[in-house]
C-alpha cells in the first residue's frame, strides 16, 4: 500500500531508481492549514534544494523509500582524506589539552582572549575554507572530526568555532558568494575575526515566513538599509562580521505573493549598528552564544538566497556540528 505522503513518482525514480508508477498526489495538502502556516511551510520548501537534488538515503526516508546501497558498506572517510586532516586534529588536542580549561571558562562565563588567538594560529576558524582564502581547506569530513574533538573538551568552544564557520559567514560564501565576496570576507573570518548568524527575532526563528527586519534599497540601488532588530545571535558579542536574514521585496510566483528572505553580510562596526545586551544562561559559560542586535540602517553586500543559507546551514550540507561535537 502507498503511503499517503509518497512524494510524486518522478521524484522517487530519481532518487532511488524505483519503477515510475501512475502519479500520487502532491506530497504536503496545504489547502487547510491557516494563512501564516501555509506561508511559512511555502517559504521554507520554496528554499529547498531541487527534488533531482536531494537523493540522499535520509530523504527518501521522508518519501517512505529506503535505499540501503547508500549506506552499506558504511561510506567511510578514504584514507587520503583522513590523512590531510591528522596534522590539524592533533595540534587541535593538544591545544585544548594544554590551554584550554573547560571548568574555569563555565565559572567565568568567558572564553579568554588568548584562546581565541591560539585557536585562530592553529587554522581553527578557517577549517573547510580553501587555502587559496587563508583557510585549512579540510573536507567535511575532517571538519565533522574536529567538531567531535571539540565537544569532547568544553561545549562552550565547540559552539563559538562551529557556529562561527558554519552559520556564520564562511558557509554561506562558500555554498553561494561572488569571488568578490570570498576575497574580501574568507581570509577575515579564517584568519580568527569572529562572525555570528542573526536570524531569531522576538516572532520568528523556526517561523521564517514572520520575519520583521527589513532591508530596502537605496535611491541609487547601491546599497540596502536594514531596519530591525535580532535576538540570540550566536557568537554576536564577539563577532566582527555577521550573516543578518532580513525581509526583502516579495515576488510574484504563479500568480501568488511569495515572500522574500535575503542573507546579507554586514560588518559590526556599521555605522547604526548596536549590541543592545548579552544574554546568560544557567550550568554552562555559553560565551559569545547569544545577545540582542538593535539593528538600524545597515548597508550590507547582500546575497538573494536567504531561506537556502538557512536550509543548507542547517542540514549536512552546510555543516552546523554542535550536536556531533557534544
């Protein structure tokens, strides 16, 4: 029997090579959800990969189809591979070993400065970015080792390099930026500048489609001007650059309003800019996790691919390795 959420039969022949059968229905009924649901949900899949995209084991598991060719025998890391990142991970265990002290940092609330050094000496925040950008350009894979080492020796670390080349800017340019882009920002952020990622607001998070921040062009169409403000912005009180998502004009797609949702690199020394308060949190130092940006007429490089920045930072692809650290 199928199942009633079967994705449509193109799809499931091109993501496990199954038999077309007659088509199903449409995978998600949004005929009865309310208004601000059915924008939400519209918004979040309009940002998804392409279905010809999306062939991995997990995603077929959503379909209701299983392909366990994918993942037996276990796809491990190849030994080449695995060797580019040993000279990296072990001068990571050893500084963590030898400098880092997990419970003073709970007791302060406060990852001290000479660590951020020392971690950016050792190619900390530059691990996935290409050499030719100042960075380690390590695999995933290697980057998922160094997440596992971190974690294992104090959560609040883990969480600042993690976040920071993940949600913050590297990813994003790295999946999505111009040249231009990659030029100017990756060797910053590789080199230990600190970035952050400002989605949350007080009315949305995992709620995209309520969004408030906007950002309009200027006169001449140069620049954007950021009106808003953000909430719990991971690595936020250090950062030196952020990744901001913020409203921009919607479309028009098949005769329906889609709204638009725009990633835009903007540095924290913009004129206009505040750091209103760092939040705190109970049993752990959570530095730099999280803080409330007031974010006035900001001008920022912008790139028109919010929701998939999202998306893709917080699946595999992007690479946010908190869960695999801890």
């Amino acid at each position: 029997m199928k199942s009633p959420l079967e994705a449509p039969e193109k799809q499931i022949a091109e993501e496990t090579s199954a038999k077309p059968e007659k088509p199903v229905a449409a995978v998600i009924d949004t005929s009865k959800m309310a208004k601000g649901q059915r924008e939400a949900l519209e918004l979040a899949e309009a940002a998804r990969d392409p279905l010809e995209d999306r062939g991995s084991f997990a995603s077929n598991l959503f379909i209701g189809r299983y392909d366990f060719d994918r993942i037996y025998p276990y796809p491990a890391q190849s030994a080449g591979d695995r060797a580019a990142g040993e000279d990296f991970l072990r001068k990571l265990e050893s500084y963590l070993r030898e400098h880092v002290d997990p419970d003073e940092i709970d007791r302060t609330g406060e990852i001290p400065p000479e660590n951020f050094k020392g971690l950016a000496e050792i190619g900390a925040f530059g691990i996935k970015v290409p050499k030719k950008y100042g960075g380690l350009g390590l695999s995933q894979c290697n980057y998922g080792r160094a997440a596992v080492l971190l974690g294992s020796w104090d959560g609040n670390v883990a969480a600042l390099v993690s976040a920071h080349q993940s949600i913050g800017v590297a990813q994003p340019l790295l999946l999505f930026g111009t040249e231009e882009q990659k030029q100017k920002y990756l060797p910053r952020v590789a080199g230990g500048e600190i970035s952050a990622f400002a989605l949350t607001e007080i009315h949305a998070g995992s709620d995209p489609a309520t969004l408030s921040l906007t950002a309009e062009p200027m006169a001449d169409g140069s620049e954007f001007v950021l009106n808003g403000e953000k909430i719990w912005c991971t690595n936020g009180t250090k950062a030196g650059v952020l990744v901001v998502m913020a409203r921009t004009a919607s479309k028009m797609v098949g005769g329906k309003e889609r709204k638009q949702i725009t990633a835009f690199i903007v540095d924290v020394d913009t004129p206009g800019l505040e750091i209103a308060y760092r939040c705190r949190f109970m049993s752990k130092g959570t530095t730099q996790q999280e803080i409330n940006a007031l974010v006035t007429r900001v001008t920022g490089l912008g790139l028109d691919i919010g929701m998939t920045v999202s998306l893709r930072n917080y699946d595999g692809k992007g690479g946010y390795t908190l869960a695999q650290g801890q």
